[in-house]
C-alpha cells in the first residue's frame, strides 16, 4: 500500500511535469508580486527575477530527468547483441 501511494508522487510524463512547473510558476510570480510590494525598487525587482529564474531551472531539470529516465529504462529493456 505505502509502494502505490508513492507513485502518486513521481512524475512520468511530460504532460505531468507541465503543470507541476505551471503550478511552480504560478507560486513564483505570487511570491514575487509579494517582494515586488515589500520591497520597491531594485531589491524587490531582483528578488522577483530570483522566483522566477528559480522556475526556470527547476523546470528545466524535471524535463532533463524525465529524459534520462525513459532513455534508461529503454536501454534496460533492450539487450546488446554482439
């Protein structure tokens, strides 16, 4: 039971990591209109570029690992013949 309620929280496809970075960015960009109001001028234009360069690079890798992933599990399932 505990092994099927883990798979709820790993992402298999591309359309899953979609809007799990959407969900990210949505975050982001609340956080970020939170500095912008907490902080004016350039400290909070920063920190806002920070929220969403971090999106940025998050969604970046959840995309290259989903890639590695399935190239590993092909290269698993395919023997080498010689």
């Amino acid at each position: 039971m505990p092994r099927k309620i883990a798979r709820l929280f790993v992402i298999k496809t591309r359309w899953e990591a979609y809007l799990i970075i959407y969900a990210l960015a949505l975050g982001a960009t609340s956080r970020g209109a939170h500095y912008l109001e907490v902080y004016p001028g350039y400290g909070g234009d920063l920190l806002f570029l920070a929220c969403t360069g971090a999106v940025f690079m998050a969604g970046a890798k959840i995309l290259d690992c989903l890639k590695y992933e399935k190239d590993a599990r092909l290269a698993a399932e395919v023997p080498i013949k010689n």
